[in-house]
C-alpha cells in the first residue's frame, strides 16, 4: 500500500513541478524576452544565395512592432503596392505585385472571438505593417556572376484581377537582359498555393539559376508557452522532425540542413505556414533570426541550380501552404503530394500512436452527436469500457485494502515502536485476505499514456476551438468565464485573473475530494494533509484550463467514482472502509 501511496504522490509532485515552473518561471522568462530586442548582429553565416530578412529592403518595425514609431496600420502598408485579390473558399486577401510576395491571407472560417461577426483571422501582413509575416520566391545566381534577378523590389505585370482556384494568377518580369521570368501562382480549395516558376532564356547563352523560397516573420509572436507544444520554427527535414523555438534563434545560432525534400515553416498553435520544394530536389535548409526588429525567417535554396539553355524555357514548381492545421487537410496534402509526415505539423507529442487515433474517434463522435463535449462524455466513456478489465483490478485491490484498513491501523498501535515486527505482521495480513498492495499500481501506469493522449487532442487541435457547449459555456477552448468570488455573475464585480474560479472547476474539484474519500485514506498523516490539499489545488489549477478539459476531468472522475462505488458494494466494503458483512 505504501508503494502504490508513493506512486501516487511521486505522479502529483511531477505535476507540481512541471506546472510550477512553467508559471513561475518559464512564464516570466518568455515574457521578458518576447520584450527585449537583441543588441548585436547573429546573422553573420547567412548565406548571400538567399535573401535575408535584414536585408530584403523591406521596411519593419521594432520587437514591439505595433508601436513602433511611424509604422503604419496593416490597411495601410496593404495600399502601398498594387494588389491581385486572393478570393477562395477559405482564403481572402491579396498578392503584392511588388516582389510577387504572398502577404496578405485572412481565414474565412476562423474568426477571432466566438462572435461570428469579428475579423477573420489574420495570418500573413505586408512589410511595414505591426506585424510583418510574408511568403517570397525567386531566383539566385551562381557566386560571382551578376545576372539581374527579380527582388522584394521588383514590380511584376499580370493582366489578372483576381486569383481564384479556378483562375491562377500569372506574372511576368523582364530583366532587359534577355531573361524573362514567369510565374504563376494557383492554389486549391483549401490553404495550398501552387508556385510555377519559368525562365526564358534570349541571352543566347546559357544560365545556371538556384530556386529558393522564404517565409519571414518579423516580432516575436505572442505564444500559449505551455510545454506541451511548440510554436515557432518546425519543419521535416532528412526524415527527421524538427521544432525550433524563437528563443533558440535568439541566442544567435542559425539552424542549417541539407535533405532530399521534405519541408520548413512556422506554426503556431492553430495556424501554419510552410515551405514545400519540390519533393526529388535537395535543398539547403535553414532557420535564421536577425535581431533589428526581431525577424525570423526560414528558407530553402535548392543545392542543385537550374540550367535554361539559350534560346529554351525552363522552370519548376515549388508549394506553400498558408492556413490552418485542419488535421483532414493535411492529411490529404501529405498523400496527394507525397510529403515527408506533414501531419507533424500539429504537435501530436510522444503518444502520437494514441492521440491521432482518439482525435479520429472524437472527430467522429463530433459529427455524429453534434455537441463536441457530449462527444468528449461520450469518448470517456468509451475509454472507460475499453480500460475496464484495468480499472477493475486496480479498484478491486484498493477495495481489499480500504476493507483492510481498521486492521492495519491496530497492528500500528501494536507495533508502532517496531518497524520489522509490523511489516512482518502486515505481510502476514496481506498474505492472510490475499491483498496485493501493489496490484493498483501497474494499472495505473497503463492509463497515464491515454489520459495524456486525450488531454493532448484537446488542447492543440482545432476541434474544440470556438465550439459551444451548453448554457453559459460558448467555448470549449476557452477557460470556463464565472467565478465564485462574485457569486458566478450575482454581484456587478470582475475579480481579477487568479481569482476566476468557475462552476465547472468547483464541480471538478468537488468529484476528486468525493473521489479519494472512496479510497484508502493514508495512514502517514502529512500524506492525508497532501491528498486533503489536492483537490483545492487541482480546482485552482484547473480553472484556467479549456472548460472542454475541465468537463472530460469531472466526468472521467465521476464515472471512476460509480464503478469504484459498485466493486466496493459488491466486495461489501462501506466508503467508511469497514465490511458491510458481518
């Protein structure tokens, strides 16, 4: 029994620590970064091939770059160069003909607040707006030649008003040398833009050119800074995931790879963009920072140039995809284009084998009850059933050790000044009723990996994201919005942050006091005093966590509660741990 009481506490301290210092640490560690800009240049391997974000000529703003001196609002910085609308299902916004950059992309079908009438999320803002975040492709030419190539200055020419998935927007810039440079940029019903390079060559001489791509942020974004998921740099490169944090490239050390396709981006915790080269080519890979106005970018320059003969046209095409991490979509993305594990893009953690299974479960359960957290309820419970033969055995032997207790707490007060004479007693009583101490434990192991799996689905993907459940709670993803302190909306009073402590984590922390009163209380009396505490600080703790987590908690407890209730009824052991059979 002391085994099992020190898993349990060892899994509760583990929580403490992490969640800890995650808020009392880490938090304020990120927060003072995200607001000190970097005093010296880090950018000194860039590669000249491709252009640099602290070099592309664009105009940006500082780290705070909303309130930056003389920035310009985002309509602003968007009337500064003629436009081509970007007009799709999912997709509003517009390409700049200057540099040919994709630098404007709303989302159609997310929206910033649950009122379906506030903006459309913004995903990508021209250079010199508050927050920069642009796409770019061109060319780079060979170390010591001088051909003159497209820029982010370049003005190209297009006789298209709009792009749609029906009608591809085409450009066409002259350098007066003999190469004209064609582009033509498509993209599909969801969030894939297409880029079609081509290079006529009339110099009558022929020209090696190195294709490259590049997304370019420029502030540091605001984050969730929770340890369970990443947001920042990511990309999969030579068959390997890699997550990059902003503060990583802040220390001054740019990420470089060589791979064989794959692809490169930033994410954040719904939203993504990202690079897609040509899945045959190789590619020099790389994740930069340059610490004037704090720009990150990444970018791709394919090792292997492009050689358009005289008198020839020659191109290739490359993919970006600008959107949302809707997990069906980039599922069909990585099968339709063969793209190395694009699912990645959602931080699916180390249970992936678990947590993407569950979120095609709730997914469906989703779609078939039409509530997302009767759907969470109803995927508990399936859980549970496929858990039972587990949970059974786990509560059967905290069953026999509740109904063992009033026995062991009298060889204690019998052999309390002798350690090895009471554990030999106790072995002997245990042997006697045929008790396992440790027979909870590995059950218990066994469930951590699926709660984790579940609590990961909730909280990084889309599903619950601006999605109702019932009466006050209009977002799942969202903290549950009353608090007790003014009498759940009774008194005209909003208490600040930490005092926000709602209906559903009271109810929650109600479940886990009921809860441990069905198990074996310990016998150790700072152990009763930690176990008493729990519940209040789970309830605190819970409180700023989604209501959709908070309600999967409660009812995973309750159920616990009723099945734990009837294997105790059923061995005849009262909540009070005597015997009902007499």
């Amino acid at each position: 029994m002391s085994d099992q009481k020190n898993l349990v506490i060892a899994i509760v301290l583990c929580f403490l620590i992490i969640f800890g210092f995650q808020y009392f640490v880490e938090g304020p560690q990120i927060e003072q970064a995200q607001q000190q800009a970097a005093t010296t240049s880090t950018d000194g391997d860039t590669p000249s091939q491709i252009p640099s974000a602290a070099v592309d000529g664009a105009s940006a703003p500082s780290v705070q770059g909303a309130t930056a001196q003389g920035a310009l609002t985002r309509a602003q910085s968007l009337q500064k160069a003629d436009r081509v609308k970007i007009n799709t299902p999912t997709l509003h916004g517009s390409v700049s003909l200057t540099g040919a950059r994709l630098d404007d992309l709303t989302l159609i079908d997310y929206r910033e607040t649950v009122d379906p009438t506030s903006p459309e999320i913004k995903l990508l803002s021209p250079a010199g707006s508050p927050h920069p975040y642009y796409a770019e492709f061109g060319w780079s030419a060979a170390p010591g030649t001088a051909t003159k190539l497209p820029n982010a200055q370049t003005i190209w020419s297009t006789d298209n008003t709009e792009l749609t998935p029906q009608k591809p927007l085409k450009l066409t810039w002259d350098n007066g040398e003999g190469l004209i440079f064609h582009r033509t940029i498509s993209v599909d019903d969801n969030y894939m833009f297409s880029i079609d390079q081509m290079i006529e060559n009339n110099t009558g001489a022929p020209v090696t050119l190195y294709p490259y791509g590049l997304i370019s942020r420029h502030g540091t974004p605001e984050t969730t800074d929770f340890y369970i998921l990443h947001e920042g740099p990511l990309g999969v490169l030579n068959e390997t995931l890699e997550e990059i944090d902003y503060s990583d490239l802040e220390e001054g050390k740019s990420e470089n790879y060589s791979s064989v396709g794959g692809w490169l981006g930033i994410t954040d915790k719904f939203w993504l963009t990202a690079l897609i080269p040509n899945q045959e080519t190789s590619i020099k890979a790389r994740f930069s920072y340059a610490p004037q106005g704090a720009r990150y970018q990444t970018d791709f320059l394919n090792q292997d140039g492009i050689n358009v003969p005289a008198g020839e046209t020659v191109g290739l095409t490359n993919r970006l995809f600008a959107g949302a991490k809707v997990v069906s979509v980039l599922d069909t993305y990585e099968q339709e284009y063969n793209i190395d594990r694009f699912d990645l893009a959602i931080d699916w953690g180390w249970f992936y084998f678990l947590t993407k299974p569950i979120y095609y479960a709730l997914e469906f359960l989703n779609s078939w009850i039409g509530n997302l957290g009767l759907a969470i309820m109803a995927l508990t419970v399936i859980i549970k059933i496929i858990l039972l033969p587990l949970a059974h055995k786990s509560y059967v032997s905290m069953s026999k050790m509740k109904r063992l207790q009033p026995e062991m707490v009298k060889l204690r007060e019998r052999f309390g000044d002798d350690k090895q004479k009471l554990n030999q007693e106790m072995m002997a009583l245990y042997k006697r009723e045929k008790a396992n101490p440790a027979a909870g434990c590995l059950p218990i192991m066994l469930q951590i990996p699926i709660f984790f799996a579940l609590y990961k689905v909730l909280f990084v993907t889309l599903l619950m994201r601006h999605q109702p459940f019932y009466g006050y709670i209009k977002d799942l993803a969202a903290p549950d919005p009353t608090t007790i302190f003014n009498l759940f909306g009774l008194i005209p009073w909003d208490p600040p942050q930490f005092l926000m402590i709602g209906f559903l984590p009271l109810l929650m922390g109600l479940s886990m006091y009921l809860q441990q009163k069905l198990n074996p209380q310990p016998a150790d009396p700072v152990q009763a005093k930690i176990f008493l505490f729990m519940p209040i600080f789970f309830t605190y703790l819970l409180a700023s966590f989604p209501a959709g987590l908070v309600i999967y908690w409660t009812w995973n407890n309750i159920l616990s509660m009723a099945q734990q209730w009837l294997i105790m009824k059923r061995m005849g052991v009262s909540v009070s741990g005597t015997s009902d059979k007499s």
